[in-house]
C-alpha cells in the first residue's frame, strides 16, 4: 500500500526547523558537527542521506531531549527513502514457496 503523502528529507528539517531555531549557519552547525560545510550541505539540499553515523553525530549535538534522538533521524530518512522506491514500479520478482513446517 502506497504512502498517501511525499514526507519531508530530513536535510529538509535540519535547513528549515533545527539551523533557524539555533540562530546557526550551515558553516557553524557543520564545524559543531565535526562534519564539512560540503557535506552538510549535501544533506540539507536532500543529495545525501542521514546515515546512522551522521544520526548520532545529531543525537550527540542536540541531545535527545531536544529532538535529536538517533532513531528519530534514521527513521525519516527511511520513511523518505520508502517513499521515494514506492514511485518506482514494483520490480518483478518470483513470489517464495510457502515456509516448511518444522
């Protein structure tokens, strides 16, 4: 079953909510971030994804009680990587045989 809607990339959230709220550039939360201006940028414009590596780089930036649980980072980005693969067609795949009982 289809998604009925397009969620946000979490880069999106980070550039539009988080970056605004901490009064921080994207040069000055990727120097906190011990990341590249590059990379965060990569990830705010939605061409590169949050790995769990970069998830725990949020958690240990925000602190999870303010939103940066790494899960909470990780399953956006799974939600949008979910929603963008159902825009694709189902790709063709045989079906497995039943499961064996033990």
């Amino acid at each position: 079953m289809a998604r009925m809607y397009n969620p946000p990339h979490p880069g999106e959230t980070l550039r539009e909510d988080i970056l605004p709220a901490l009064g921080l550039t994207v040069t000055e939360a990727a120097r906190q971030l011990g990341i590249t201006r590059t990379a965060l940028s990569r990830i705010l414009n939605g061409h590169a994804g949050i790995s769990p590596d970069m998830a725990r780089r949020i958690e240990a930036w925000l602190g999870p009680e303010r939103g940066g649980r790494a899960e909470l980072w990780l399953g956006m980005q799974m939600d949008y990587d979910l929603w963008l693969a159902e825009q694709r067609p189902i790709p063709k795949v045989e079906r497995a045989p039943d499961l064996l009982a033990a």
